[in-house]
C-alpha cells in the first residue's frame, strides 16, 4: 500500500472550511505523467509524500494562475453554474486552476477579445514551456495546498471557453462601475425587438 492511499476519501470543493484535499493513487499517476519520466517521479514521491513539486505545463495540464479573491469567485460560479472545475491548488498566495492542454495560449486572446480591463485581475496562464509548483500529494499545514485534489488518471479539465465564461461571471460580481466586460451584456432597454418565430 502506498503512502498517498492511507485516506482514499478525496475532499472535494471545501475551500470554506479550508480543508486540504488529497491526492489519490490515480491523482498521483495523472500528476506524474507530466514529467518525461512518470516512474521515479512517482517513486520520488511515495518515499517524500509532504514535498511539493515542480512540473511542466504544456503535456498533461495547463494552469491558470489567479488571485485568490478572483480565483474564488470564478470557483463559486463553475460550481454553483457551471461544469464544476478541475484540480484546484493554492500556492504563496495565487489559485492555481488546472485546465485543458492549449487553455495557456488560447485564454489571453479570448480576454483580449472580450475587451479585457485593468481594473479587473487578469490571470496569467502556463503553458508549454512553463512548470509550475504543485502541493504535496498528502495534506500539509504550510506552503501550497490543493482544494480539489486529483483522483483520477483522466481529470476534467475545463478548456479556454469554459475559464473565459468563468472570468466573465466572477467580473460581473465586482460591484464597480469601472468594471466592463462585454459578453452575455445587458440587453439595451431602447432597443427595437421583433419576433422571428413565426417566420420561415
């Protein structure tokens, strides 16, 4: 029996009780194939379980990296209104979204297109080329933590539209009239409606 499957039992989005969740075997193995050598990264953390590690973006995750208060609110909407989120870590004071291969270079545009501002946070984005520090595979006091662990050797992983959404939603919950984002607007009260339905 391994280190890391002492408690199979993986807490899910309990970021109000600030809760560590932990990683599982299969966790562990989607974590490991990152790196382009999975068998001793695997061996590496079984005998250090409380150790943090350095993987590379690009292979098998991206990361969207945020501030936390942001980072929150785009956790509450893919939770309360969307698809969930995939694995989800904090580290020196960042929330560390794990998404879809390709999020890193396709994200930064869609925002731009959305006419992104700089009164709201923008997120940075790993990708390949980047690595980023992920949490011990076991629950830890100090130094990064995961909020929602890896179980499996296939996470979800939310892509560059879903994030995009995500972004959106959480700006639309900053009550600031200096904010703007332009998708899914207000519909103008002055505008001319017309129904189409019945047309062929």
């Amino acid at each position: 029996m391994t280190t890391w499957l002492s408690d199979e039992t993986t807490v899910l989005y309990d970021i109000c009780r600030h809760q560590p969740a932990r990683v599982t075997e299969d966790g562990a193995a989607w974590l490991a194939s990152a790196t382009s050598r999975p068998g001793p990264a695997l061996a590496h953390w079984e005998q250090h379980p409380a150790s943090p590690a350095v993987l590379p973006c690009g292979t098998a995750f991206d990361v969207v990296n945020v501030e936390p208060t942001f980072g929150r609110r785009m956790l509450d909407r893919l939770w309360a209104e969307g698809p969930g989120s995939g694995p989800v870590a904090v580290h020196r004071g960042r929330m560390l979204l794990f998404a879809a291969p390709g999020t890193a270079q396709r994200l930064p545009s869609l925002l731009d297109w959305e006419e992104w501002g700089p009164r709201v946070p923008r997120p940075l984005c790993h990708g390949t080329g980047d690595a980023v520090t992920v949490p011990p595979l076991a629950p830890h006091d100090s130094g990064p933590r995961w909020l929602v662990a890896p179980d499996t050797r296939k996470p979800w992983l939310p892509g560059p539209e879903v994030l995009l959404w995500a972004c959106v939603r959480a700006a639309r919950t900053i009550n600031r009239p200096d904010v703007r984002v332009s998708i899914f607007a207000s519909a103008d009260p002055d505008a001319n409606v017309y129904d189409v339905s019945r047309r062929r």
